[in-house]
C-alpha cells in the first residue's frame, strides 16, 4: 500500500515552492488564492524572504502547510493515497489531502491554529529540546521526576529520538537530568514555545472554536492522527483528535508502525524536505521511501 505523509514545522526553507508556482498553472492558481486568503502575499516570503522571515510560526506554519497541500493537489490522477498522516502541523496538509478539509479551510485552520500559537509561546517563555540515545521510558520518567516545572515528552520521533516540550525552568533541568541518564544528547531547539504541551491549553481552546465551525467531510482514506497513532475516517472523531493534538504529544513512531502493520509498503512525503522519510527509514527499515 502507499501512504503520503506531510511534514511540520522546521522543514522551511527559503525558496520553497517556488519551482511549483513557475512550473504549473494550477500550483500558481493554488498559490494565488492562498494570498487572497491570508491578505498578504505569503509567496513573497516563501521565495524571497529570509530566514528570520520564515522562522515566525505565523508565517512557518502557513508557508510548510501550502507548499505540501499544493504538492499533493499539482499530481492530480497520480494522488492515490491508500493512507496519510502529518507531523504535527502536516496532519492538516494530511486532512486536506485526502479530502477531510477544503483546501481553503484547511489553510484558514492552519493561520488560526498558528496565530493561536503565537499568542501562547508569547504568553509565557517556553522552549523545547531534543533528547537523543535515550529509551522513550527513560525520558518519560526524567520528566516525571521534575515536579515544580513544566516538562513533558513531545515529539515521539523514532527510537532514540524523543523531543521534549515546556517551560524554560522545566527544559534546563531536565536537560541536565536526562543527560545524567545517559543521553547521548539533549540541547535546546531554536522554536518559540513549548509546543505539544500543557503551555499550549490557551491555543487549544481557541483553535476549538475555529475547528468546531469548520465543515469536516469523509477523507478518501484513513488518516493516521498524532493523537493515538489510529487510522481515523470519522469527521467527528478527526476534529476532536485534532483540538487534542496542540497539547498532547505527536506518537509519530508508533504510527509509522502502525502503518506498516496495516499494509503500508511505500512512503512517500510530499513538502519541504524530507526529514520524514529519514525517520520512516529509522522505523521502519523495510519500507520503500520517496
């Protein structure tokens, strides 16, 4: 089987996009109305901007989630998706994909979800880390052992590799503490916030009301959620995962696995970078990716 998986936010670079909008009519008919959507030509930023530009969650999580919705859309007839799933912010290139969301309403979601997170990481200082060579169950219990600080497992990425999530107080300690464990690794990542945590419940609640207004139809096939890693095709069910997904951690590694034990064979990722296929590799060895 094929499944199509879609990444989040850190896989922005500048330039992005740009070779589809010159290259087809309907990426640049695509590109256009996303303009019109946001109210301001977000393709400048994407092609000609800097960094520092793209680096804003306001503009990073818009720019990742147009240039892999619009990479799945240009392919036309050649889209046959058996399954997909999205790293974070890519479950709702993910949705949209497999025709859960409109692409109008998913880029809608996207802005609100990340000016909602703006808003949030600005609320209160917060930060994540990457923590690498540990067990999932050591770092889970080196977070557990910090008490007086916010600090949680985030980012389930492959094994070995877990991203943790919190306040600033909370990171620095468990930095220490995990490294004391024996990771191989554990330093600080250059976000804005503590994302997939409980410092991101002021984004959750808003983003609730955007998604419950939001139409959600039958996608063309599962959609494995970050939640709980599970196939879902039930619009209810999706936005409900999806309003849980801001302040629960992304369990990507058990849904590559899942995939795989539901019959996915080849993997294929569609946006910036490919950062996704590297973990699939690290999963999931046997798997074909492209």
């Amino acid at each position: 089987m094929r499944a199509y998986v879609f990444p989040g936010q850190g896989a922005q670079f500048v330039g992005m996009g740009k070779d589809l909008y010159d290259q087809s009519p309907l990426a640049k008919e695509y590109f256009e109305k996303a303009n019109e959507i946001l109210g301001y030509r977000i393709t400048d930023l994407m092609f000609e901007g800097t960094p520092e530009d793209l680096k804003q969650t306001k503009v990073t999580q818009p720019a990742v989630f147009l240039h892999s919705v619009i990479s799945a859309l240009v392919l036309g007839d050649d889209f046959k998706p058996e399954m997909t799933a999205g790293h974070s912010l890519g479950e709702f290139s993910a949705l949209v994909a497999a025709g859960a969301l409109s692409f109008e309403d998913g880029l809608k979601l996207v802005y609100a979800r990340a000016m909602a997170m703006q808003k949030a990481c600005e609320k209160e200082p917060s930060t994540m880390a990457a923590v690498l060579g540990l067990s999932d169950e050591a770092v889970e219990e080196g977070c557990a052992e910090i008490t007086d600080a916010i600090v949680v497992p985030a980012n389930y990425n492959c094994p070995g590799q877990l991203v943790i999530s919190g306040s600033i107080e909370g990171i620095d300690r468990a930095c220490e503490l995990l490294k004391e464990k024996g990771a191989k690794r554990a330093l600080k990542l250059p976000v804005g916030g503590a994302f997939h945590s409980p410092l991101m419940q002021p984004a959750s609640e808003e983003l609730q009301a955007a998604i419950n207004a939001t139409t959600f139809s039958i996608p063309v096939c599962p959609v494995y959620q970050n939640v709980n890693a599970k196939p879902q095709t039930d619009p209810t069910q999706i936005k409900l995962n999806l309003i849980a997904q801001l302040t629960a951690p992304v369990r990507w590694t058990q849904t590559v696995k899942n995939m795989v034990a539901d019959g996915a064979v080849e993997f294929f990722e569609l946006g910036p970078g490919d950062v996704l296929k590297g973990l699939v590799k690290k999963i999931a060895p046997e798997a074909i990716t492209a």
